[in-house]
C-alpha cells in the first residue's frame, strides 16, 4: 500500500517528521508532497520547492520503505485539487493529513483519510520555528539535522530574517 502525506515543509520538522514515521508503519511506501511548492523568500513560505525537496528527502533516507518527494504548486480551485494532485504524483492508497480542507477534499474525492496526533504541538509548529529563525532562537533543536544542514547551505537563516524586514518607518 502506497500513503500520501502532504505539507508546506517550511520548514520540514520533528513534528512532521514523527508523522511520516508513524505512517512508515502502515504502508509500504510513501509519497510526500511539497505543498504551495511555488511560494518562497516570504516569511511565511521562505525556503523553495527545491529546497525543501532536499531538506525532506534527506531526512527520510533513514526510513526503511521508498519515498517520493514531489513538489505540488498550489491551485486555487479546491473542487479540483485532488485531481491536480493526482495527476502530480504516484498513485497512492491513503492519504495522511490533519488539515481539516485536506481531508475534506480527499473525502469528497472518495480516498481514504487517516488522521494522527500531532506532537508536541506548542513548538513543533512551522511559524514557531521560522520565528526562531527569525529572531535568533534556538530552532535547530526542532527539526532532523539534515534540515539543519539544508537551510545552513542555503543561507535560509539570512533569508528569512532579510525577508522579515520592513521598510516601513512605522513604529
């Protein structure tokens, strides 16, 4: 059985990380999907598709059954969405995701949703982390060291901290 789980990964953390483990679990392979795979260099999405196909799939080569890193740009028709997304990636079984339109597309689709806890919620959190990025905080501590390493090489730090600021003299 093939699953799909997919996320903005910006960046990708524990907490995902855990998820995917888990999934690993029930199925025999998984395809992970690079969500809003067109966004980048904002505060919200700084990190690009590419990058973080590298920050995910380096994580996972620790995981025991085949992965598939495929970025997916973003559609604004929902009604579609699921079959933008299929007609991006492998097929697959089941789909794992907590987002609560997610799984009401792919429910509506007919495919089968799986749901799992979310760990450690209160840190493990994209905008925590970028935050930390943002403002010098220890994030390293939250995500795999191979997306340590990832946003290292890429300057991710600089980035989002250039990004984050205003020219506005508002204050």
């Amino acid at each position: 059985m093939r699953g799909f789980y997919i996320g903005r990964f910006q960046p990708y953390h524990d907490g995902h990380h855990q998820m995917v483990a888990e999934i690993a679990d029930e199925v025999d392979e998984l395809v992970v999907g690079i969500g809003s795979a067109g966004d980048s260099h904002t505060t919200r999405n700084p990190f690009t598709a590419g990058e973080r196909v590298m920050m995910v799939t380096k994580a996972l080569k620790t995981l025991d059954i085949p992965t598939y890193v495929v970025p997916i740009e973003d559609l604004e028709r929902n009604a579609v969405w699921v079959g933008h997304v299929r007609s991006m990636t492998p097929k697959f079984d089941v789909a794992y995701s907590n987002n609560p339109l997610v799984v009401r597309l792919f429910t509506e689709a007919g495919v089968d949703v799986r749901q799992s806890p979310m760990f450690q919620r209160d840190v493990l959190e994209g905008t925590e982390i970028r935050e930390r990025l943002v403002n010098g905080g220890d994030w390293e501590s939250l995500v795999p060291d191979a997306v340590v390493e990832t946003i290292h090489e890429v300057d991710g730090v600089e980035r989002i901290k250039q990004v984050s600021e205003t020219d506005s003299n508002s204050g």
